[in-house]
C-alpha cells in the first residue's frame, strides 16, 4: 500500500477486518516489523485521538513515532506553487516533504480543508505533494476531503456490534456552531457503500455529499423517516459540500437544532447504536442522554482507532520489509 485515502486501498474489506480482529486480540504480535523502522506523523491541524491512535499503533508494532505540529514546532510551510515567498512562510512543502520524508519510512499527515477552495480541497492539494514528494507510503490522518482510519474504525466497530447480517446504517447531519469539513462523512459514505450494509444519508437541503462519495447511499431529506428501523446512528456536522450548490461550499447552511440527536429520534429505530468520530458537541450533536446511554458506541470506536492505524502500519511495513 502506497497510500492510504480510500477504501479501495485497504483491499477486500472482509479480509482488513479479519486482520483488525487479529490486531487487536494480539497487538504485539508483529513488534518485529518496525524494528529500527520510523514514522513521522505531520500535523497541520489540532487532533486528540489520531495523534494519540497513530503513536500508539506505531509503539505496538515497534515502530519509533515522531511528531511534528507544523503551526507550532517547524517553520511555517508555504504549500502553493509558484508563489513568491516575501511573508511569513519560512519554507516550502516542496523542500519540507522529501526531508521529512529521509528520516522515516511511513509518513502520516493531517491537513484539514480550507473550506475556500473546493477544487484544491478535492484535488488533496497537501496531501498529494506529500505523496508525490516524500519517497515513503504516506497515510491520511484526516486531509482535505477524507479521513480513512476513522472510516475503517467506525466499520470495525459497526462489525464488533451488529446483531443483523446487513445491518441498516443512518448518517444523520446534526447542527454544529462551526463551519466543518466533509472528510468524515466522504469517508463513512465511502466505507458503508463498499461494506455489507443497507446505507442511508439524511441531510438538509443544500448539504449533499459529493457522489464521488454518497455513491449509491439512499439520501432521505425527512430525518426522522430516515432513522426507522436504522440499527446504527452516526451523526456528524459538514459544511456544505458545494454539490448542489457551489458558491455556497465550506459554508454553514442551516442551525436547525431539530436535527440534534436525541431520545426521540432514536425512539424510531431499531434500538440502535449510536456513533460519533469525536470530539462531539453534546446537546447540539447529541442529547446527553443519548451519548451517555449504554447504545452509545463513542468510546469503543475511538479505542477502535488504534485498530485501525495499525492494520495501515502494518501492512505498509510488510511490504517494505
Ligand atoms: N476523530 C478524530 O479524528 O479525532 P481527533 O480530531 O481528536 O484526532
């Protein structure tokens, strides 16, 4: 594995999750395939879990993890082309990434959208230097439009707890005060379309997820019929993707706390679990009583984190040992 974005470079899912079931009942058990092996993992962008998932997945696998927080430890990096550098960007990407990418073997890199751009968010305009430039598999930690270990968390935890062969999965839109990136949603859409479930997207008007990514997703504007008979509930805030819309994207369309998550919503369902990527805003996201009920998965999911990190790791380890 080169690079890891996308659900297709994880292979046949069935298989990843049989290995991430295996991780996880022995994570020492592959210590030897980062004997003397590095990875740097590059942060543009705040994070709890990825940061803490990563460096513990690397640990696990004998792996040394160094982090690198670009807005506080390094110089500021210049990440455009053709840019004459008179301000306050000491260095440039172009330099920055083959260095970085000389003292390590694997590269993670979290880098958030813009929310400006939507052509330079989709085109993954940091992410692909680091993988154009670096030398070394490079991992999503969250980029501009996906967030592939979360993803692969999220289907580890949905298959540790379905009671159901084909499961029905809800993603539900929720207000939020903050215009957010639609990594988290691409991704999850991206994961459920290609795993053994009956899928479906609810969303106000106007926040469409890219069909790159909805694909095939059912998309239910009533939210509440959506969540009928849903065995699973993951909620999340975007911004507006741009789809329907394109002068709008990277902005916040609608407050409407109806759509905050709560008993009565998940009254309509089959009893559900509920799921967020953390860190989640309680009572605009989520009631706390919803969160804090013994359906809520959020915590195993995060844990799930380090699961899926390492089955990345480890498998970019093989194949360079
Ligand atoms: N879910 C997630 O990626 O969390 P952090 O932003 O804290 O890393």
């Amino acid at each position: 594995m080169k690079s890891f974005l996308n659900a297709s470079d994880i292979g046949d899912l069935h298989k990843a999750l049989d290995e991430a079931l295996e991780v996880k009942a022995n994570p020492f058990k592959w210590q030897h395939l980062g004997r003397n092996k590095t990875i740097i993992l590059v942060f543009f962008n705040n994070s709890l879990r990825t940061r803490l998932s990563s460096q513990k997945a690397a640990l696990n696998l004998g792996m040394n993890p160094i982090v690198l927080n670009v807005n506080g430890d390094s110089w500021n990096l210049e990440t455009q082309m053709g840019v004459v550098m008179d301000g306050g960007k000491s260095e440039h990407l172009r330099e920055a990434i083959p260095v970085i990418g000389s003292y390590c073997d694997i590269i993670g890199v979290r880098s958030f959208a813009g929310l400006t751009d939507r052509e330079a968010d989709y085109n993954e305009n940091i992410l692909r230097q680091f993988i154009d430039y670096s030398g070394v598999p490079v991992i999503s930690l969250e980029s501009a439009t996906v967030h592939p270990c979360q993803a692969f968390a999220d289907l580890i935890t949905i298959e540790e707890h379905k009671t159901k062969a084909r499961p029905k999965v809800v993603m539900t839109w929720a207000p939020h005060p903050k215009a957010l990136p639609q990594a988290v949603p691409n991704s999850f859409a991206q994961w459920m379309n290609a795993a053994d479930v009956d899928f479906v997207i609810t969303q106000p008007e106007g926040y469409e997820v890219d069909p790159a990514f909805a694909g095939n997703a059912r998309i239910e504007y009533d939210q509440m019929r959506a969540l009928e008979g849903a065995d699973f509930v993951y909620a999340k805030n975007w911004s507006c993707p741009g789809v329907s819309c394109p002068e709008k994207y990277g902005r916040i369309l609608s407050r409407d706390m109806s759509w905050t998550v709560d008993a009565a919503h998940m009254a309509v369902t089959d009893n559900a679990f509920f799921m967020h990527c953390l860190p989640v805003r309680r009572n605009m996201i989520v009631s706390d009583e919803v969160i804090d009920s013994p359906t809520s998965l959020v915590i195993p999911e995060a844990a799930n984190r380090v699961v899926s990190a390492q089955v990345v790791m480890k498998r970019m380890l093989e194949e360079l040992a």
